[in-house]
C-alpha cells in the first residue's frame, strides 16, 4: 500500500512541476509520472514530511525544465 501511495504522491508531484513551469513542455504522463517519483525519491532522501512535498515538487520543476530544455534541442535537430 505504501508503494502505490508513493505512486500516486509522485504522480501529483510531477503535475505540479509541470503546472509551475511556465511554457509548453514537450513530455508524456508517464514521463510526469517518472519525474514526480524521481523527485519524490530525491525529497525522501533529504527530508520528511510536508517538507519532503514541498522539495519533491521544486525538485519536479527543476527535472522538468531540464527535460523540455534538452528534449527541444533533440527536436530542433531532427527538424533541421
């Protein structure tokens, strides 16, 4: 049971670090559902709490604009 909250917790989490990131970002619900267990991962391993929430979700808009920043350059590439 713990596992599918975890899940679920990280699913909201990436959302968010996608809901905070401005502009258009070019991934899937899988790949938010990744990044969400990711940082989730991360914010366990520093902190607990609300406090590994509010970490998990920073973290999450980090992981994300490092994803669109890197997915954008592999799709300017292909168009060219």
């Amino acid at each position: 049971m713990h596992f599918i909250w975890f899940l679920i917790v990280g699913a909201v989490v990436g959302l968010l670090g996608r809901l905070l990131h401005p502009g258009r970002d070019p991934m899937g619900l899988l790949l938010t559902l990744a990044i969400g267990i990711v940082s989730m991962l991360v914010a366990a391993l520093i902190s607990s709490g609300w406090l590994a929430f509010i970490i998990g979700v920073i973290v999450a808009v980090i992981l994300v604009a490092l994803v669109g920043r890197f997915a954008g350059r592999r799709g300017s590439l292909a168009r060219a």
